[in-house]
C-alpha cells in the first residue's frame, strides 16, 4: 500500500486496489499529488429534508477528505517572512555595540583602595596596579612596630589581621601629647580616598 492509498482509505475514499508486481524498497516513497483528484467527486451534497420548509445539507465525506488533504499540502510563505526577520546586518551592529559598552565599561572601572591577600594595600587607577606595604601606625617609614600577628605573623598589623581585610585605617591619634602642644599627636593615611575634617 502506498502513500496515496493509505490517505485515501483514511478519508475514506473507496479507490480500485491495484495489483502489485514489484515491492517498493524501504525508503522509496512515490510523491503525492493533489492535482489528479476529480474536483466533481467531492463537489457532491447530499440533501435531506427533515420537515417540510426546513432543509439541511450535509457535506459528502468526500468534500471532508479533499479539505483535509489540501490542509497537509506544504504552502511556501514566500516574501511573506521577509518582514519578520532582521537583517543580519542589524544582528551584527546589535552585537558589535553591545561588545564596545562592555569594553568601555571595564576600561573606566577602577578599584578602590584595599587590602589584597598579602596584606598590602592595592589600588587599580588608569589601569596602573599600585601596591603599598602600610604599617598600621599609618608611617609610610615604618619597618613594623608592633607585636607579631597571631594569624600572619607580621609585625605591621594592629587590632586585626591585614590580609584580605576590608577596612582601612583613615586616622591614628596616639594617646600622649607631646611636650609643649595642647592636642594629641595623630597621623592620617596618606592613601586614604577622601578628606578627613579634623
């Protein structure tokens, strides 16, 4: 059985079997096509009259069949699609200005002054990476003045560990006043981002 006979019987269109001499291999299909189908065939109604004045039609299987095989017909959109898609040339700009708005973005980040995993401070400006190694007495001299670190065994840092700490000391004041001034002597960060009011 093939292609054309299966749909027929399924529409229920009664056509003459053929007699088969050669068996079709698998895979060879014969192309269906719709335009040997008898129009007068499924153009027939059949009309009942159920009472007198009032008629009622009702469409042969036959209509039913040719209106679902014109349905399984492949119809080509043609230049019906072309208004839906872009042109590729707006895929590629679409993409090529988002890729320069990330470049862009990452040239003007700049990271803020903090303390990297060595305990040093670092700072990223204009893409120049500075690194400085600042004793928590905030003298940019000093060699380490305190007791050793319980966690990195440095001698620079003070009330906490300085590797991967996230706060900076902004300002030191010491808690004796030298002789002859009225006011405690204190040290600011030198590297410290913002202004410190007194």
């Amino acid at each position: 059985m093939n292609a054309n006979d299966f749909l027929a019987q399924l529409a229920g269109i009664n056509v003459a079997p053929e007699v088969v001499e050669n068996e079709e291999e698998p895979g060879d299909y014969e192309e269906i096509s719709y335009e040997e189908v008898d129009a007068e065939q499924f153009d027939t109604f059949e009309v009942r009259a159920s009472r007198p004045g009032n008629s009622k039609r009702r469409v042969s299987r036959g209509r039913v069949a040719q209106r679902e095989l014109q349905s399984l017909q492949f119809d080509n959109p043609g230049g019906e699609m072309v208004r839906f898609l872009p042109d590729s040339a707006d895929i590629v700009n679409a993409n090529r200005s988002r890729r320069n708005y990330t470049e862009k973005q990452a040239e003007i980040r700049e990271e803020a002054i903090h303390h990297d995993k060595t305990g040093k401070l670092s700072t990223t400006t204009k893409g120049q990476t500075e690194v400085i190694d600042l004793c928590d007495c905030l003298n940019p001299d000093c060699d380490g003045c305190h007791w050793p670190c319980a966690t990195c065994k440095s001698r620079k840092c003070v009330f906490q560990c300085r590797q991967g700490r996230r706060d900076m000391i902004a300002r030191v004041e010491e808690m004796f006043t030298v002789e002859g001034t009225k006011e405690h002597a204190s040290a600011t960060n030198p590297y410290f981002p913002y202004v410190i009011k007194d």
